[in-house]
C-alpha cells in the first residue's frame, strides 16, 4: 500500500500529544491540516485511529496497534538524522547508554570517563532508567546501548554483547537495631523480619521474589523504593533489612553489616546490550571496547 510517509509523520505527532492542537504546532501546519491528514490515512487503512471528543482524543485499538509500529519508525529516523548532524571531528556521532541510577552511579562512571577522555569531542547522553524498561528503550531504538542486571527476562538474549561483571547481592542491616550479626539465617528465618527492597518493576526485586517463591515462601517487603541509595539509607536507620547488589557495597555501608544466609544467593551478572537488527554506532563499538569481556 502506498502511503505518504507525512500521513504516519502526522499520525505521529497526534498520537504523541493526543491532541490536534499541539500537533499543529510541532508540525508548523494548521489544525485543519492535521485533522485532514488523519482523516486520509484512515480512509487507506479502512479503520478508524482516533476516538475524537469535545474534551480529550484517545488512540482506537487499530490506532495502538499501528502507533506500536510508527514509534520505533519513526525514533529510527530521528536518530539517523542525529547521527549524521552530531558527527564529531574524529568521525563518531553521539553515544547514547540506558541504565539504572544504580548501575550509572556504582558502575559505569569509570568508564564514560575513560571514553570521554580517549574521545572527548563525542557527545555522551545517558537516559535512566529500570533494567525492564531500557529494555523498551534498546526496543524502541532510543538509545545505542544498555547496561542492565541479568537475567532480564524481558530482554532479547541474542541482544547481549558482553557479559561485563558479576555478582551477587546482599541483605543488610543496622547491627544495633538488628542485634544479628553472628547468626545464620534461612530465607523462613528472614522473612519474619522487616524487608526492604526496590519496587516490583525491577529486576533486582523480580530475582528476590523468584527466590522466595522457589522455597515456597511469600515475599512480603515492609517498604519497596526506587533506589538502592534510598535502600542503605534507611537501613542506616534501622527501618529494615535491605536487599541491594553487593557492587552497592562502599565505604558508605562501612557502618552496615551483611546478614550471613544458610543458603547461598546466585550470582547475577550485568550485561551490555545492543538492538542486533540495527549495525551498532561507530561510539557504541568503541564504548564496548572498553570492557573486557568475562
């Protein structure tokens, strides 16, 4: 079917905002002329897109389906421009890297330094984000790269590049408002206490849970945050015993102590992943470069 790329460009933009109005005027065209443009490509698609109303337009079933495909589109496209735009003198556009607040603070600083330094006319933006949802981000073609925990289970194995560091993780605590320093504990044992752990769109507290469950236990967190430092601040406190991954462990958690576990914790690891369906960027092959991989 010949369709007019501006049709889905239009398309987009109204999907976007949900409104005829603020599409206009990223477009620079009239209200009328977005309102046409959609009304076209509803007629060479035979299905409606919008669920227009006096106070609000809302995408159709056959709208979210179709905006599910223009969005990775249209990102694609964006960043090629960007890539061609923002070449530096040395001939490599931007890098740009998802990662949690976690793995950017405890892990990767080293490392853009390092880039930066060897390369430092390459503009480098980094997006935050849960290990899940840079998934959608490497999906979306959004960014270049993402550093995340693994396993994942929502993201693409054959997208892996490099295994890049393991790990295990931890539960710590307060030893005066914990007096448990030299006991073992069983996961049973554990759970009568006060847990602490990230919130449930997270990896790192999807893994917690699928331990629990594999012994039959229910996973009950006294509070659940968004952010390991958060975690280690109020376990300084002695609100709870946190859960985090044990490269969280520094001079900060000098004051904590490590619950010892009857039962040994699996390792984890963090992976650099790239979308496979697209070449890899020029910045991105030399940012992977910089880490050997396990």
């Amino acid at each position: 079917m010949d369709i007019n790329y501006e049709l889905y460009k239009v398309f987009y933009y109204v999907a976007t905002s949900l409104s005829f109005s603020e599409a206009s005027k990223k477009l620079y065209i009239s209200q009328s002329a977005v309102s046409q443009s959609i009304k076209t490509l509803e007629t060479k698609l035979g299905k409606p897109l919008f669920v227009r109303s006096t106070k609000k337009v809302t995408l159709t079933p056959a709208g979210n389906v179709l905006f599910k495909h223009i969005e990775p589109a249209m990102n694609l496209i964006s960043r090629g421009e960007s890539q061609l735009l923002a070449t530096s003198p040395l001939g490599l556009e931007q890098l740009h890297i998802g990662a949690s607040d976690t793995i950017c603070r405890y892990f990767l600083v080293p490392y853009l330094k390092k880039f930066h330094e060897a390369y430092p006319h390459v503009p480098i933006k980094v997006t935050n984000a849960t290990s899940i949802q840079c998934v959608d981000l490497l999906n979306q073609r959004k960014v270049d790269l993402i550093v995340t925990n693994f396993p994942n289970g929502y993201l693409n194995r054959s997208y892996i590049q490099k295994t890049v560091l393991d790990f295990k993780d931890a539960f710590i605590a307060n030893p005066e408002a914990f007096p448990i320093k030299d006991k073992e504990l069983s996961f049973e044992e554990l759970q009568k206490y006060p847990l602490m752990t990230l919130d449930r769109n997270s990896t790192t507290s999807e893994f917690l849970h699928q331990l629990f469950l594999q012994k039959q236990l229910d996973l009950v967190p006294e509070i659940e945050l968004s952010s390991n430092d958060l975690l280690i601040d109020l376990a300084k406190i002695g609100l709870g015993i946190a859960f985090i991954p044990d490269y969280c462990l520094t001079e900060k958690t000098d004051d904590l102590f490590v619950v010892k576990l009857k039962e040994n914790l699996p390792s984890r690891q963090i992976a650099i992943s790239a979308n496979t369906v697209f070449p890899l960027s020029a910045a991105a092959e030399r940012f992977l470069e910089l880490f050997p991989a396990l």
